[in-house]
C-alpha cells in the first residue's frame, strides 16, 4: 500500500505517460532491491539504474553516518570516457532515517536529460525514503550479527577456560602422571583411551583434552557406546561425519572436531567391529555406497574397566584396543587422591555457592577431616553430590559437619548424626574455629590465639579440652 502511494506522488508530477512508467518502474526496481538484497548491494544497483534509465550520467548513493559506510556509485560510457559528469547540472537530495540524516543522493544530469530537473528531483527524494530505513535496517542486522559473534566468542571463551589445562584441580601423587600425560596429549591428533572407575573425572578430562586442542572450536560430539545397538553403531556414526544426525540432538563432524566414545568396553562384538572399521580404513558402507571421511576428528574413548585385561580374557577386540590406546591415562580413584580432597571440596563449594546463591565460602576444619578419610567409592562425582548438599543445607558462610551426608557420619564412626544438644553444639562450633584458627595459623598456637582474639592460656587450655593435636596442622 505504502508503495502504490508513493508510485502515485511520483507519476503525478510527470506530465509525459512515458515519464511517469519510466519513473514508476525506477522506484518499484529500487524498492524491490532494497528489500531482497543486502543494502551493500542494493546500492550499486541502484546507482546503475538511474545511469541506465538516462535519468543521470553519475550517481553516488553514499551512507556515512555512523558504522561501516555504505555506497554506490555508477557512471555512463560518456561520463566514465571524459571522466567527468554531465553538463546538466547536479541534483542531492538527504537520505534520512529516524529524523536523522544518514547520507545522500547525488546525481550529475546528462546533457540532454530525458527528464525535467524538477521531476528528477522529486523521484530521488521518494527513492530516498526507500533507502534511509532499508540503511538503518542494515545497520541493525550488522549489529546483532557482531554482538551474536562477540557473545558467542565470549561463551566459548568462557567454556574454553572452564576446560584448558590448568583447570585440572589435583597435585597429589597419583595426579601428577596424569597431568603429565593429558598436557603431552592434548596438542597432537592420537587417540586416546581415558580408563578408570565411574565418576573418577574422565568425561572433564575427555573436554579438557578437546579444549586444549588446536581444534578446540570444533564440535565435542559424545556418543554413548553403552546405548549404541551393534547394527546402528556404523550407521549412527556415518551421519555424523556426513555433517548429519539423525536424532538431531549432537553438533556434525563433518568439519573435524573430537569424537567423544563414551564406555567403549560395553561394546559388542559387532560394535567392536564397525567401530575397527571406522578407524582403520575410515570408511563408512552403508548398503551399497561408501563414502571416505576426511575431516580430520580426535577420538577420545572411556572405560571403565581395563581393556588391556579384557583383550587377555578375549572379551575386546586387540586391534581395536591398539587403536583406541594411542595415549592410555589411568585416571586415579579418589580415595587415593587424599591430598587432593580439600582442593576439590573447596572447588566445588565455590561451583555450587554461586549455583545456589548460597553464602558459604569454606569448609570448618572437623568437615574437611571427615570429607578426607571418607574412602569415597563415588569418587569425584559423590564428593560433588555432597559438597553440594552441605551448601544446600547451609545458612551461613561455613559448611560445618552436621551438614554432611549421613553416609560421611556412618564412615567416621558416628553413624548417622543425631540432633545435637544446646551443649553439644556449642562444643562443636568451638571445635571448628579451633581447627580452623590452627590450620590458618599452621599449627602455631600464640598465631591462632591471636586470629581468634584471646589469650594463649585459655586458647590451650580448649585444645586440651576438645583433644587437638597441634602438630598435624605445621607446614
């Protein structure tokens, strides 16, 4: 409607039927262009037609106000030969948007214009309504695309970080191999085979393999080899690859990225062998075609169990085990990883504090001495659960014993913990800051004394009184 109005102001300044078509078919060109085509392009043409219509001999279409300029610009053979304009004189008119002045129209006329001055005047300024919100809508299009850019370079900043190497929370013994290990890995496209029991960490160490990669922005694609039915591993896999899914649920690899196997010793024989297939000749056949894969993907596969063992016991394959074990990492159970307890519990309390919107910043002392002589048999992923429990079950800036899990209090000999007494209580929460106090100070009584303002005589004097031996808090 907006346009057939503005067709009408235009003819109805022509006198010539000719003119007025002429005119008529300028605009509607121009506003067809505008809003099917990028304003980048939309200008040059433009610029071209009133050239190639002998409405000018050159036109400049220029946008400058603010962000990247937009223009378009066009000559005549006479003009482009002489390499001058027209003869006839010059027309500008704005191009405004939101009230504002954002560019121009400039024309040169050509010698012997075919339309009248006047009537060329009034078609650039409707032609110049077309144009002003078509600019800005392309400024706003450009804008959210390098906002989207920046956010989505932000999220995988941030995703990045949460899985480079140095989030690996761990310096106790056991760790230091794997560690060693992973940094040495990670860089190179070999496979690797991640072992160890459940909930030991080796789907973080999986992402952090991946994230420290020189494919790091290419898709992690987890597949779950316990799901996967032996006939449909081979098929699952070639959609992938192919740039397809056919559950739509996980990002292509037809660029590259890291393949994620997930519990491979549950694979069957079947499996065992498309999965063999896959990595020795990576070929996939489906039917009668065959397509090569090119794209250069990491394979990073789990078990829980030693596949080593299992290709003795003849229950894995032993070319496929070769396959997958370029780089074979251990991943250490928790309860030996005693040292790393308190570096874990204070990362996760930390996670889930700011989850939760919890107060909690720390650990009382007589926590963390349960939490350290728990054996753990969920490993990392139990002392989650009750890190995240006891911040749950928190009201103030500390997470003290009573918080933990029923099963920490059964392991420390307490059983399940009964409500405390007035009494009972006092003397636990006096406990802590003792703890607390002598592990701050690092087993100096006068320092501790000091840090809970009051004297050493009476600081002694509750260390003896609740059992507490000194020594095992010095550095």
């Amino acid at each position: 409607m907006a346009q057939n109005s503005d067709l009408r102001k235009v003819t109805s300044v022509a006198s010539d039927d000719g003119v007025a078509l002429r005119a008529a078919a300028i605009v509607a060109d121009a506003s067809r262009a505008l809003w099917l085509e990028d304003a980048t392009l939309a200008l040059p043409h433009i610029a071209e037609l009133l050239v190639a219509e002998g409405v000018a001999a050159r036109a400049v279409l220029d946008i400058s106000d603010d962000g990247s300029a937009l223009r378009g610009e066009a000559r005549s053979a006479a003009a482009s030969s002489s390499g001058t304009g027209g003869t006839g004189g010059t027309i500008s008119v704005p191009i405004v948007a939101s009230q504002r002045t954002i560019g121009s129209i400039a024309i040169d006329l050509p010698p012997q214009p075919s339309i009248a001055p006047e009537h060329v005047t009034v078609l650039l300024k409707h032609l110049a309504q077309f144009i002003g919100p078509a600019a800005a809508a392309h400024r706003a299009r450009a804008g959210e695309r390098v906002r989207l850019t920046d956010e989505n370079s932000r999220l995988r900043s941030r995703l990045h970080g949460r899985h480079d190497l140095t989030s690996i929370i761990g310096n106790s013994d056991a760790m230091r191999p794997v560690c060693e290990l992973v940094t040495r890995a990670a860089p190179t496209g070999t496979p690797v085979l991640l072992e160890g029991e459940a909930g030991t960490g080796k789907e973080f160490l999986a992402r952090t393999l991946h994230h420290s990669s020189p494919w790091a922005r290419k898709p992690f694609v987890e597949y779950a080899c316990s799901r996967a039915a032996g006939a449909n591993l081979e098929a699952d896999l070639l959609e992938l690859f192919r740039g397809r899914d056919a559950h739509k649920k996980r990002p292509p690899l037809a660029d590259g990225g890291t393949l994620f196997l997930d519990d491979v010793h549950d694979l069957p024989a079947a499996g065992q062998a498309q999965l063999m297939r896959v990595l020795q000749q990576r070929e996939f056949a489906s039917g009668q075609t065959s397509s090569a894969l090119s794209p250069l993907v990491r394979v990073i596969a789990t078990s829980e169990t030693s596949l080593e063992h299992a290709v003795s016991d003849h229950g894995f394959r032993a070319d496929l085990f070769h396959r997958l074990s370029g780089f074979s990492i251990t991943v250490p159970s928790l309860h030996v990883r005693q040292a790393d307890i308190p570096l874990l519990a204070d990362y996760f309390l930390a996670k889930f504090a700011c989850d939760h919107g919890k107060s909690a910043t720390r650990i009382s002392a007589r926590a963390l001495d349960m939490l350290t002589r728990y054996p753990w048999p969920g490993h990392v992923r139990e002392l989650a659960n009750v890190i995240e429990r006891a911040v749950l079950l928190s009201d103030d800036e500390v997470v003290h014993a009573h918080h933990l899990s029923p099963a920490i209090h059964a392991a420390d000999g307490g059983g399940v913990p009964a409500p405390f007494s007035l009494s009972e209580s006092l003397d636990a929460y006096e406990k802590d800051l003792l703890l607390d106090a002598l592990r701050a100070a690092r087993g100096v009584r006068s320092r501790a004394a000091r840090l809970l303002q009051t004297t050493d005589r009476i600081f002694n004097y509750k260390v003896r009184k609740h059992a507490i031996d000194c020594r095992r808090f010095k550095a």
